[in-house]
C-alpha cells in the first residue's frame, strides 16, 4: 500500500504511480476505490452536465408553476398580463445562469494524458469541477 504522503492520499498515490487500483478481490472496505477509478475529466463533465440539467430543469419547473397562476390571474383581471411576465422572465435567468456557469466550467477542464506530477491536481480539479456544478445545479 502506498503511503498517505504520495500525491493526494493512498488512493490519489496508487493512481498516479500508474499502479492499478481496481480491486481483485472485492471487499466492503474498498469502496472508496470507486471513485479513484473514474477519471477526472469524467468527474468534471458529469458536474457540468448536472449543472446544465438541473438549472434548466428547475426553471421549467418555475415557469410551470409560475405560467399556470398566471393563467390563472388574467382571467380574473385581464389588466395585469404583462406586469406578471416578469416572474417567467426570472425563471428563464436561472436557466441562462446554468448555461454560463456550466460554459464558464467547460473552459477550465484540459484534455491532455495526465502525468505523474500533475496527477493530484488532476484529481482535485475534477473533483471541484463535479461538485462547483452540482451545488450551482441544485441551488437554482
């Protein structure tokens, strides 16, 4: 086993010395393995893809809500329809601010063979990518 000084921890160490991790013999203590056994950029791009997915869901789910009461109020006073347009307006930002954000992340990923050196950074920068993108896709 490798030690715990080895670029990142145990597993981040294993990974970069170009060692395979994948377990022989499977035991319930290994499961951390898992996620040292998916590559980085595939982190970084599930993140990107949950935050685009969930910000786009969450504003359909806005607009849903939103546009079914305001259906609702222009029937009762056909005065106020564009006044309350600005609620779907909002709604549609949130989407458009996903979309940034997961372009914005889409930028910082470098496709390339990673090396030894740069292996911990890898890994942590997938890691911040996956969950930058899903903290923005949750919280819109």
């Amino acid at each position: 086993m490798a030690d715990l000084n080895s670029g990142g921890g145990a597993f981040v160490g294993w990974t970069c010395a170009n060692n395979s991790n994948t377990p022989q013999g499977w035991d319930s203590s290994d499961w951390p393995d898992i996620f040292m056994n998916v590559s980085p950029y595939s982190w970084a791009y599930v993140g990107i893809g949950i935050a685009l997915g969930t910000s786009v869901l969450g504003a359909a789910w806005g607009i849903w809500i939103t546009g079914s009461s305001l259906v609702g109020a222009a029937v009762k006073a056909p005065r106020i329809k564009s006044k309350n347009l600005i609620s779907v307006i909002f709604c549609e930002a949130t989407a458009i601010y996903g979309v940034i954000i997961a372009i914005i992340l889409s930028g910082k990923i470098t496709s390339g063979p990673i090396d030894k050196e740069g292996c911990a950074i890898a890994f942590f920068s997938g890691y911040s990518i996956f969950w930058a993108g899903l903290s923005v896709g949750l919280t819109n």
